[in-house]
C-alpha cells in the first residue's frame, strides 16, 4: 500500500511546525511545502518589538534547529497555492506532480499560480493571515512581513535623517532632536508593541483607537486602559473615528483625519501605520475550479476545525484536510474555541494534525500562551480571557500586576502577567490543566506566593490544606 503524503500550503511557522511534527511522529511518505514568500521561514515577532535595533530576519531554521528542507521533499517558494480540490476516484492528472500517485483512496489536489497540481493524501493549510487596509487609505504601511519592516524601517530612518537636517539649520536655537512624527491606528498587540519600541527610540508617537481603550477587545476596558497607562510617553486617543489618511501634497507626511466625541481632527505624522487587525488569507478558497465546490470559511475568514486541527464544515469534518495556525480557529477539549494570532498555537497545534495523520494519541493540551513586549514593559497571558468575567487584580507595583478571570463559578480561565518573570513561570504551572479555581483573596495579597492561590492542585488535593500548612505573612 502507498505511504500517505502531505502537502502543506504556507510557508510561515506553522508551515514549518507542521512538516516537523510529521517527520518527528514518524511520517515517511512525501511532504510538499508550498510557500508564496520567497524567503526561507522567519520568525514575525522580533519585527514589531526590534524593528531599529534588528534588520537581520530572525530565521526560523535557526530558532528551531531544522530548515524546511530537512523536513519536506519538495518546497515551492514564491509560489501560490490557487486551489484546493478533494479527488474522490483514481486520480489520472498528468505526472506534472511531485506526489502523484494513481491509488484509489480520497486526496487533495492543489493547484498553483506557477501551474503545478500537487496531490496528497493530506493537505494542511497554513496560509496565515494579511493585515487590514482600509479602502481609500494612502501611504500607510503595515506590519506583518520582512518586507513590511523593511519599507517601515527605511520610512522611519528618512524621516529623522530629514528631521535631523532641518535641526541642523537652526543650531543655534540647541533644539534637541525630535525624532520622527508617527500615527499608529489601531492599540491591538502589535499597535502597542510598534508604539511601545518606537517611542523607546525616542519617537513620538500618537495612537489612534476606535474602541474605549487599548486591546479592549483582547482583554476588554479595564485591563486594556491599565496596559495603556504603560506608555505614558505615547498619546492615545480613544473612542476615534479614523475617516480618511490622505499623503500631503508636495510633502512626504501623511494626514489623517479622525472624528473623536462628534469633533473632526486632523494630525499630520511622518509615517502612518495601520494596525486595525488582520484577515486570514483564505480568500482563495472561495473561488474553486469549475463544478467543484468551495471549503468553507467564517464570515471572518476564519477555517474552522476540530481539536486535531481537521476542517470542520456543515456539521462534518473533511477528511484529510487541516488548516493551522493564524488562519484557523481550534475547538480545544479543555479550552472551548482558541482564537488563532498567536505564536505559540502555530507552535504547537501542528503535532496534533501529525499525530492525526499517523493516527496515533493526541497530545496532552497546551495552555493558550500569548506573549508581549512594548517598549521596556513585558506581557505574558495564559488562558482564554472571557471578556463577560469578572477580572480581579494583584498589585505589585504600579507597572507590574496581574489580572485574573474569573468565570461565574469562581474559575479563573486566564491570568495575565505584566513586567513579572517570577510569576510566569508559576502561572504557567497552575494553568498547566485547564481553567482552575483560585482563591480571590489569595490572589489579591501580592506577598501570598503565586503557586498558593489556586484552591486545587493537579492531584485534585485542597491547596486550602496545603496552604494551611505555608506561613501566609
Ligand atoms: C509583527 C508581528 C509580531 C508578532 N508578535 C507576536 C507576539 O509577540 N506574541 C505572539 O504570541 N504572537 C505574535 N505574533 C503572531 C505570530 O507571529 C503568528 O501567530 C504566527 O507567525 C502565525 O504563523 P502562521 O504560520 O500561522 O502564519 P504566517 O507566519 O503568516 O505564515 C503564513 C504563510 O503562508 C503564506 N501564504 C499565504 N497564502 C498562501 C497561499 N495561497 N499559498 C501559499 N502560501 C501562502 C504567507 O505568505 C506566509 O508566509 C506576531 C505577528 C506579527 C506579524
């Protein structure tokens, strides 16, 4: 009988992840990567948090110890996958694939903008996600890839090189030098760690929000306005309304207008970005060959699959089919949904679909980990932060807290971290089984030790008896 094979579209960590995992269960059939970017995998965070300090990509061969092409037979950079196709009977394409083969059992096809159909008996999709542009919005940039960066870099250095110039014809005022002028729209993770690197750089930087606060739809009002007052040197307008970003005739600034309380303003910067959320790019899903029918998304674009990472539509699972990483949404057994957009799922969720494949156990269940860092300040949360909880604080110090929720039966299913490494560690012991009952007293008292809030152990024994026997003051 043939091996199964795997052809995996995307070429970012998940991609990477995916093709790993298969050859560590213990896959031998053939593994196809198909990746739009031309570059080798890289690793996106340092791009937000390091953007002037790092122009080399941090490659993912070297974070992970393995290239793509130690794990995959056959990688098409620079190349788009168009199509994905279920083959029902005995596949006859012509032997233009790779991983052609003639059995009779159900596969995928894959066609691309280069023109070759790859067919597998698995196909993973990890295509990722696309940052958001607004129609009609001139001269931003966006964040989401090296060439991104690149362009932004670049845009930055010219503008305080300018800045620096214009300085220099009136020395003899002393003005100090100002750094460039900067507008982020958008105070979701990457608005705020842009701002955070940015005015850490001496930059000033002005954020525009829509909702009541930053990362409120993250981690909801309260959280998000005490994450905002992190960044005292950034100006952050609220509640606005971004109406049009316009380049500035016979300038290389940008102009943007923005209603705010039913009042119009209009704040010109150097460089703009937009960081209004992004899309899974799934978009080609919806238009399949001829008599074929589409995979079905979300509204929101979202792939929607089961705990193994299997696509899951009308009410069923398509066999052989997975999507991973930013551009899926994951039912947990233990977590409920886990919204994608973060690293460590596209870390992680790949070994369930390798193990899916080979059909041997799952793994145990990860904690949902997102991890932040703004300027000087760091940010880890565990957990699903549910935004109807209640959510209850620990104060360390002005700049470092923890956040708690607190669903209605008195279960935390997410602790939130800020500027304390010590705690990081015993959050991430204490979460290690899914949502867990802590003691809100407990936790409120910053000199009670982390690890002695949650009223349960992994044992399933009374850490109240357990406490008991620890000094409390
Ligand atoms: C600037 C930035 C900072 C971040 N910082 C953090 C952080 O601090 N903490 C955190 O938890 N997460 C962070 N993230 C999120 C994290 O990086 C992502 O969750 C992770 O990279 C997702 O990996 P992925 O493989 O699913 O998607 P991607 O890395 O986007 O890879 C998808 C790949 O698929 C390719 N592709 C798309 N369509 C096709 C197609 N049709 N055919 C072939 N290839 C295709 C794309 O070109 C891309 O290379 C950050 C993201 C960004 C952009």
């Amino acid at each position: 009988m043939e091996r199964e094979s795997v052809v995996i579209i995307g070429g970012g960590l998940a991609a990477i992840r995916t093709a790993a995992a298969l050859r560590h269960a213990g896959h031998q059939g053939v593994i196809t990567v198909v990746s739009q970017e031309s570059s080798p995998p890289y690793d996106r965070p340092p791009l937000s948090k390091e953007l002037l300090t790092r122009e080399q990509p941090a490659w993912l061969s070297e974070e992970l110890g393995i290239t793509v092409e130690t794990v995959a037979d056959h990688v098409f950079r620079g190349t788009t996958a168009q199509t994905i196709v279920p083959i029902t009977t005995r596949d006859t394409s012509p032997a233009t694939s790779p991983t052609q083969h003639t059995d009779a059992t159900d596969r995928w096809a894959v066609t691309t903008n280069t023109g070759h159909v790859i067919t597998a008996t698995h196909c993973v999709i990890a295509t990722g996600s696309t940052p958001t542009v607004p129609n009609g919005w001139e001269n931003v940039h966006t964040m989401r890839t090296l060439d991104d960066a690149e362009r932004l870099r670049s845009a930055i250095t010219n503008a305080s090189a300018d800045l620096q110039v214009s300085n220099s014809h009136h020395i003899a005022t002393n003005a100090p030098s100002q750094g460039a002028s900067i507008v982020i729209i958008g105070a979701g993770w990457i608005g705020l760690e842009l701002a955070g690197h940015l005015t850490h750089h001496g930059h000033q930087v002005t954020v525009l929000e829509s909702g009541p606060s930053p990362l409120w739809r993250q981690l909801g009002p309260t959280v998000g306005q005490r994450i905002g007052a992190l960044h005292p040197d950034v100006t952050l307008q609220c509640n606005t309304i971004v109406t049009s970003v316009n380049k500035q005739p016979a300038t290389t600034r940008t102009c943007v207008t923005y209603t705010q309380a039913g009042t119009t303003n209009t704040v010109t910067a150097d460089v703009v970005i937009t960081a209004v959320g992004v899309r899974p790019a799934t978009h080609w899903l919806a238009t399949p060959p001829e008599g074929s029918s589409p995979v079905i998304t979300r509204e929101d674009g979202l792939l929607t699959t089961t705990p193994t990472g299997a696509v899951h539509q009308h009410g069923h699972t398509l066999a052989g089919l997975y999507a991973v990483g930013d551009c899926a949404i994951r039912y947990d057994n233990t977590w409920g949904d886990i919204m994608p957009g973060h690293w460590n799922i596209a870390l992680t969720d790949p070994e369930r679909i390798a193990h899916d494949v080979l059909g041997i156990a799952q793994p145990a269940s990860t904690t949902p980990h997102v991890f932040s860092t703004q300027g000087a300040h760091h940010v880890d949360v565990f957990g699903v932060p549910h935004l109807a909880n209640e959510v209850i604080f620990r104060e360390i110090s002005p700049t470092s807290w923890l956040a708690a929720w607190l669903s209605p039966n008195g279960a935390a299913t997410a602790l939130m971290i800020v500027n304390s490494p010590r705690d990081t560690s015993a959050a991430r012991r204490i979460f290690r089984n899914g949502p867990i009952s802590i003691d809100p007293r407990a936790f409120a008292d910053p000199t009670i030790p982390l690890k002695n809030v949650a009223l349960t152990n992994d044992k399933g024994v009374s850490a109240l008896a357990h406490r008991a026997e620890t000094p409390l003051s």
